[in-house]
C-alpha cells in the first residue's frame, strides 16, 4: 500500500509541477501564420504590409487593448476596427492597423476616405522604429476597400477582406507608401 501511496503523491506532485503557469515564449515568427477566413465572430485579422505578414497577436499593452478591436454603431453604420501585433514582452514593439469605414448598404466593398476627425490614421508603430501611415489622397492609387462578406447584426459578427494604400510623404525610415494587401478579419463587435 506504501507504494501505491507513494506513486500517487510522485504523480499529483508532478502535474502540479508541470501544470503551473509559465510566461510566454516569445513566438517564433516562422510560426505565425495568416488566419483563416472564417464568419463566426472569432475575432481574427490578418493581412500582408509590403509584403510581410501581420497577424494580430496577444501580448503586453499599455491600455489592455486586445489584439482585435473596435465597433460597429448599427445606427450610424460606421465601422471602426483595429489588428493590433504585440512583437513580445516590451510594450514598445507592438504596431497596429486602424480602419474606418461606413457600411451603408451591408454585403458590399467600400472605399476608404479620409476623414479630417482625425481617425484618418492607418498604421502607427508605437517604437519608432518605422513610420506611421496615413490614409491621403495620393496620385496614381486608391486608399483601398474594405468588402463585408458576411454581417450579422443578431449575433453581432462582421467578417470581410480589406487592402490600403496608405501615405507618409516626410517618412525617412522606408517607403512614403505602404501597401497593406490580402487582409481578412472575422470580428464580433
């Protein structure tokens, strides 16, 4: 009977060992990939900027914003959403998407404007290491479209794709124009 006691306090000691909360591991960026399209409310956003893949992701933020956020007002019809990327544990490496669009007619494609309110911000990198864009007027390209692919004002979910051509004229650390292509995003609002 000793052993069998024994073997049980060896195993509950383990489990509690092993069960115990860690920090986070850093996610290693070959690892993250681009969401599915999903219609369900799950809370996604992902998209490609110039190129390289941005997927919204948990991690330490200054105003426990969560990575996938924002508001769809059924009354107004305006659509405010943001995919926020938390690159590991200091709150200074995260950057984030913001987007503003009024969903006037359901499943449709909509242009993005810009709006002087000053919601006309794109992408802001909260280190400084890149350059913040902005929705402008730019010759020779479009801001872009959101498309809703599914709107379900019951259940509160709203689901589409998105591009942006985005604009910063005085940047000095890369491109005045930012490309943000392939976006997908499945949000319950």
């Amino acid at each position: 009977m000793k052993i069998y006691a024994l073997h049980f306090i060896l195993l509950t000691t383990v489990t509690l060992f092993v069960s115990c909360e860690k920090d986070p591991l850093p996610l290693d960026p070959s690892s993250i990939i681009m969401p599915p399209a999903t219609q369900q409310g799950i809370n996604t956003f992902g998209c490609y900027i110039n190129g390289e893949l941005f997927v919204a992701s948990k991690g330490s933020s200054v105003w426990s914003i969560p990575p996938v956020s924002g508001s769809f007002n059924e009354v107004t019809r305006r659509f405010n959403f943001q995919g926020t990327r938390y690159s590991g544990s200091e709150k200074s490496t995260s950057d984030y998407i913001q987007m503003s669009v009024d969903v006037l007619d359901g499943l449709n494609a909509y242009d993005f404007q810009y709006h002087e309110d000053g919601k006309s911000r794109g992408y802001t990198n909260w280190n400084a290491d890149k350059c913040n864009y902005y929705y402008r007027e730019y010759p020779g390209f479009d801001m872009g479209k959101l498309t809703i692919t599914h709107l379900d004002e019951t259940k509160n979910i709203i689901s589409g794709t998105f591009y942006l051509n985005l604009v910063n004229e005085n940047c000095d650390k890369g491109d005045t124009i930012m490309h943000i292509t392939d976006g997908r995003f499945d949000y319950r609002y």
